[in-house]
C-alpha cells in the first residue's frame, strides 16, 4: 500500500497507486481497461474491499444495541467511521454525520422533513441549472406541493454559474439554495463560501451537493458555513449504499425523523413514540454497517493521498487531455476551460457523430466513457444537446492512458467522417 | 415480393463477409456502410408511436404485412450510424419473410460476427428491443392472417 504523499507526489507514484486497486488490472474486449467514468463511481482499493471482508468474516454484530463482544467491535467500526468523515470535512462533531444509502437519499432526506416543515406557499427555492436531479427534482416536487417557487440560476457562456443572475434572485423570500459544489457533467466549481454569505444575508438555508467535489477539492463545512452537505460513498473509494448527510446540528436537532422503526427512537408506547437525538433519529433500522466501516476506510486512503495533492495531479490530468481534445474538429467542450475553475470532468461533443456510436467504439478499444444526459436532462436542455460524451479522471488515470483514449478517439472519429 | 432466401440462409451470408473483416474497424467501417446504404425513410414516419422503447438512440421501426405473399414488410431508421447499420443486418434478414418463420428461427449470426455484446437488453443501442418489436408484430400480423 502506498505510503504517505509528500506535495504533487501523485505523478511519480501513480503506477504504485494503481495496484491499490485490483480493478485496473483488467482486459475489456482484450484492451486494458482504461476507465474514464469516475463522475458516475469510482473504483475500490483493496484496504476497503479487505476491511469489508474483514467486518463479515471476523466482527459482523448489529451495532448499538448488542452488549457482547462482536456487537461491540462492529458499534466501535461504525461510529469510528462517523468520526473519520466528521474530520474530514472539519464538521464541529460527529453528531453532525448521517449515513445515508446515498447523496440522493441524503437530499431527499431534507427535503421531506425540513421542506415539509419550513416552505410554505410562495417561498423561494433556489437551484442551478446544472444541478444533478437528485438534487434538483425534490426540490421541484417539494415546490409543486407547496405550491412554493422554484428559481433556477443560469450558466454563463463561459459555463459557471451566473452569480449575478444569483444576487439578483435572492430576496427575503428566499428560503433555501440548494446547489453543487462541482458539476458532473461541466466539471464547474461553484463558489460555495460566497454562495452561502449571500443566501444567509436573506436568512435562508444553503445545501450543498459535494457528491463530485469531495474527492477532488478540500471540504471544510466549517468554512464553506453550509447548512446541509451531501455526497455519496462510491464516488470517493467507499462501497456503493452508503452516503453521507452533514447537518449543522441545531438545524439537525429541529428536524423530524425521515423514517421511523428500530434504533431511531428512547420510547415507545402504543399511544406515541418519543425521537432518538441526531443522528440516530436520521438512523432507522439496521443501518449500513459494513459499507460505513468500508467508507471509513476509503476516507483513510484519501487522507493518506491527500485531498490536495489529487487536486494538483488531476488538473495536471485535465489540463493535458483538454488541450487534446480541443485539437479534433469538430469537437465541443461544455465546460470552463480555465482549471481553477473546473474539475477533473470533460463533457464533450462532436459534430455530426452520435455520443452512443463513439461509444461503442471507444469501448471496443476498453476505455470506459459515459453517453447520455448525465441525469441532467435541465442542463442539456439548456445546452441544447440530447446526450453528451463525457470522460472523468481520477488519482488513478495516467498521461498514457489519455494519450491512448485521444489516439482511439482520434481513430474511431475516422471511421465515422468517412461516412458524413 | 418475397425472399428467396430463408433467415438461416442470410445468417450465413452476413457471417462469411463479415470473416473477410481481420480487425474491429474494417468490420465497424463494414456495418457502418451498410447502414448508410440502407433506404431512408420518410420524415413524417419518424413519430413517437414508431419508436422502439428501450433503444437509448433514437430508433424508428415500422411493420406492413404483404397479404399476397404473406410476408412482413419492415422498414426502419436510426440517428445512429451504428444502430442503422445493425438494423439494416435486421432487415435484410427479416423483412420479407413469413411471420411464422421470423418467430421460429434462432438468431446467431451477431454471436458468430463478434457483435454479440449488442444483444445485452442493458447495451445503449437496443438491438434486443429492435429484435423484440420485429416478433412483436410478427406474432401480431401472424396471429390476425390466421383468423
């Protein structure tokens, strides 16, 4: 396993690196795999897929509320994963951290417990257009039920966010701004910290989708003074079933519960029951033990790179195929192109090809790209494109591997033109 | 017009060209070309109710019975160049033909010329919905010529 990273020590260690995950090592129709759909997941190092294997074979109990040994040792896992993920976004306490099945679940969460209770007919909820739907269609919903307004700021030509639009839409009325901290489909980076001063000004509550920036920017909850903060395990190492739901705690301590039964509540009689503190409240039933010890885990392999570092190498990674690709006639980007203002996530098209035939053939050659609308259908809408290609790097992508995708990319261009 | 040739017969034929073919491109360029030459179809057929559910690229499909000779007649169009090429393999081999011989034979020519991952129901160019909808009407038209 790799030791720990030095500044920008990612490049020279990246082939060390990759043998932390088995995955990488394998053929696609006889190619090596060259995966470039990290936005959608991530792969596993092996300290998280052991580390589960591990809680099955030797300390599998059912935590919080089982004395013996085992039930202790798998309590003990899981709250330590609570405490890893507490740091790492410099949450004030652990109390603060729900697990979730996912980003999805985590903004549902919100939405169908302080929503409910908090916006009221002609209040404003404020989302980008190039949000995720998971973070896009409760509050849609939520507006519809309530008969509530939601505002959607735009993007600019340059592909950030319209901030001016932004000011512009806040008002008392404004009651919560629900936005990413990076688009998965531009790859944008949205000025979270100032976002959040601005929506407070008006005392609404922000919300931020960090499910693709988590991996890729430093997180401080602290800083960003955001009042709810989501994202998924997957996209950061962890297993699939496992998000994560950051809450400011007095905002946490007014919510009701999402869903009720076991583990959630102190008492309960046939006439009424009384709510566990957060963030048991938010816990009910068996919760997901194994993949939060394995998400914990996979918080201990990133630390150990170092959120920075991943930083640095990426945009090293996306600055070099982003100067290829823009080289293929033809070929949109839809993203910023400036690096400090993008992640590791390049959307693309390419004039008079269908995504899905470039990405047939791509996979024939064993590289790994997303086709479609990204679940952002608004978003493409607004770019007036039906699907878009879309390749996202990772720490564990190399200058070979794009080389190699361009070079495919390149080729399988070729044999489409020949018939335009 | 009917088709001299049986579905088996054409099975056969689309595998021995597509063997002259030594790598994935010359054989990709091969079904592309074939797409391409494929009849275009007229813009006001190109409706929602000629869709093919389940293709994630847009695929238009749409049957005719031929009650003199008993045939199905099918006519189809892709904004894939990928997906026109498959669905014109799927023509040449079932348009034309008897229903009942559509529903009884046995696909195994996209096994045979290494196109055989374009039959998972979750592969984005929905040639198993296309093959679906071709028995669909098939049995349909069958069923109705029977009665």
């Amino acid at each position: 396993m790799i030791k720990t990273m030095e500044k920008t020590d990612i490049k020279s260690s990246v082939n060390e690196i990759r043998k932390d995950f088995p995955i990488l090592n394998r053929k696609v129709n006889g190619r090596p795999l060259v995966y470039f759909d990290n936005a959608a997941t991530s792969q596993k190092p092996s300290s998280v897929i052991n580390e589960m294997r591990r809680y099955f074979e030797e300390y599998n109990a059912n935590v919080h509320r089982v004395g013996h040994a085992l039930g202790q040792e798998a309590s003990l896992a899981y709250e330590q994963a609570r405490e890893k993920i507490a740091l790492f976004m410099n949450a004030k306490s652990s109390k603060e951290i729900i697990f979730t099945a996912n980003a999805t679940e985590s903004v549902n969460l919100v939405a169908w417990t302080w929503g409910r209770d908090n916006i009221k007919e002609n209040d404003e909820i404020i989302v980008s257009i190039m949000e995720h739907h998971s973070n896009f269609i409760c509050w849609q919903q939520l507006a519809k039920e309530k008969k509530a307004i939601l505002k959607i700021v735009d993007i600019t030509d340059s592909y950030e966010l319209d901030m001016q639009q932004f000011e512009q839409m806040l008002s008392d009325k404004t009651k919560l701004v629900a936005i990413t901290s990076m688009s998965n489909v531009l790859g944008t980076i949205n000025p979270v910290k100032k976002i959040a001063e601005l929506t407070h000004k008006y005392g609404a509550k922000i919300l931020v989708d960090a499910s693709q920036s988590v991996v890729q920017m430093k997180t401080d909850v602290q800083d960003f003074d955001c009042d709810w903060l989501v994202f998924t395990g997957h996209k950061i190492c962890g297993p699939t079933g496992i998000g994560v739901l950051y809450g400011k705690y007095d905002i946490l301590k007014e919510m009701p519960p999402f869903m009720m039964g076991g583990g959630m509540i102190t008492t309960v009689s046939i006439a009424d029951s009384e709510w566990e503190m957060p963030p048991q409240r938010f816990e009910a039933g068996t919760p997901r033990i194994s993949e939060a010890i394995g998400l914990g885990i996979a918080i201990d392999y990133i630390n150990n790179l170092g959120v920075d570092n991943i930083r640095a190498y990426e945009e090293e990674l996306t600055s070099y195929m982003i100067k290829q690709l823009l080289e293929i006639e033809g070929l949109t980007i839809y993203g910023p192109l400036d690096m400090e203002k993008r992640g590791a996530t390049i959307a693309f098209s390419i004039k008079g090809i269908h995504p899905h035939d470039l990405g047939t053939l791509l996979d024939e050659l064993g590289i790994a790209i997303r086709i479609g609308h990204h679940c952002a259908m608004p978003l493409h809408q607004r770019l007036a494109v039906d699907k878009t290609m879309r390749a996202s790097l990772y720490f564990y992508n190399t200058f070979e591997e794009i080389d190699y995708f361009i070079q495919s990319l390149k080729k399988s261009v070729k044999i489409f033109q020949k018939f335009l | 017009m009917i088709k001299l040739q049986s579905i088996d017969q054409i099975q056969d034929e689309i595998i021995e060209e597509f063997e002259e073919f030594s790598d994935w491109e010359e054989k990709y360029s091969y079904l592309i070309e074939q797409g391409v030459e494929l009849p275009k179809i007229d813009a006001n057929c190109k409706v929602k109710d000629n869709l093919v559910m389940g293709c994630q690229s847009q695929v238009w499909l749409i049957p005719d019975y031929d009650k003199k000779n008993q045939v199905m007649l099918f006519k189809a169009d892709s904004d894939s160049m990928i997906v026109k090429g498959l669905i014109s393999l799927l023509l040449r081999m079932y348009s034309e033909q008897k229903p009942e011989d559509i529903l009884s034979t046995e696909l195994y020519v996209f096994e045979q010329i290494g196109l055989k991952g374009h039959l998972s129901p979750s592969r984005a160019n929905g040639l198993s919905a296309m093959i679906r909808d071709i028995k669909k009407f098939s049995f349909a038209f069958n069923n109705n010529s029977n009665n």
